[in-house]
C-alpha cells in the first residue's frame, strides 16, 4: 500500500492535471472562436465585394445598347447573341 503522503501528492497530481486541462481548453477555444469570427467577417466581407464588382458589371453592360429582356419590346436576338460571341473572345 502506498502512503498516506503519496497518495495526497497523487490526487494533487490529478486535480491540478483537471484544472489546468480546463484552463488549457477555454484558452484554446477562445482562439478558435476569435478564429472563426474573424473568417466570417472576412468571408462576408469577400461576398459583399463580389456582390458589387457584379451589380457594377452589370450596370456597365446595359449601356452598350443590348436589351437582355426578352419581354422588352426592344429585344433584339441577334444582337444579344452578337455580343455574347464578342465577350466570349
């Protein structure tokens, strides 16, 4: 049988190891959490940048003449089609 001294420094040995795993965990997930905040923030940021360099693209293409509604009386096909092949070069 072990002594009552060994046995004391071996659950102080335990509780201490428990104390300092939780310590350890809350510090890791607290930098995992700001982690994971800062790519959210950043990845709205990247989505609302694509939203505009879209909605610029496309104001910018409606001012080459082509209607791209076809239920605009002033749809015109072929020069949708014609500018299709243009941008695709």
């Amino acid at each position: 049988m072990a002594s009552t001294t060994v046995n004391v420094v071996r659950y102080t040995a335990l509780l201490g190891g428990v104390f300092y795993g939780i310590a350890h965990r809350r510090t890791l997930q607290k930098a995992h959490d700001a982690e994971v905040k800062q790519h959210a923030i950043h990845e709205r940021e990247h989505l609302i940048a694509e939203a505009k360099e879209a909605w610029k693209k496309k104001q910018e293409g409606g001012k080459d003449g082509v209607v791209t509604d076809p239920e605009d009386p002033r749809f015109d096909l072929e020069k949708l089609i014609a500018k299709w092949e243009a941008d695709s070069q």
